[in-house]
C-alpha cells in the first residue's frame, strides 16, 4: 500500500465543501420560510380577528334604531373588513 494520491482527496474535499455550502443554503431557505409561514399565519389570526370584531359590530349595530345610511356605512366597513383580511 502507497501514499493516498493527493489529488483524489482534493477532489473529494472539494465534493464535500460543496455538498455543506448546499446544506447550509437549504437550512436558510427553510428557516426563511418557516419565519415567513409564522408572520402569515398571524396575519390571518389578526385578519379574522377584524372580521369577528366588525360582524359583531354589525350584529350589535342591527339590534338598535339607526339610520339607513348608519347601516350602508357599517355594511360597507364589514364589506371592506373582509376584502382585506
């Protein structure tokens, strides 16, 4: 048995530095995206917390006496609450 030959561990080395840069930038993406899918998920918790808050406006707003045009305008809110969330 000879001296391993330098240039095929070279090689190797140079697969393995490659292999770990690919792991690393794979960790990135997923931590990325697990950030990302948290911030929307509580984005669609404060969405349907609006919805709930302006519903329930609209129920409470329906109970009492007011004008027809103070009900278009709450119809209208509920309406723009829920487009947006």
């Amino acid at each position: 048995m000879g001296m391993p030959d330098p240039s095929f561990r070279f090689r190797l080395e140079r697969v393995r530095a490659l292999r770990e840069r690919s792991e690393d930038a794979a960790k990135e993406a997923l931590a990325g995206a697990m950030h990302d899918h948290h911030r929307c998920e509580q984005e669609l918790h404060t969405a349907a917390g609006r919805i709930a808050g302006a519903r329930s406006a609209q129920l409470d707003a329906a109970s009492r006496p007011m004008s027809a045009t103070d009900l278009i305008a709450r119809q209208a809110y509920l309406e723009r609450t829920e487009q947006i969330g």
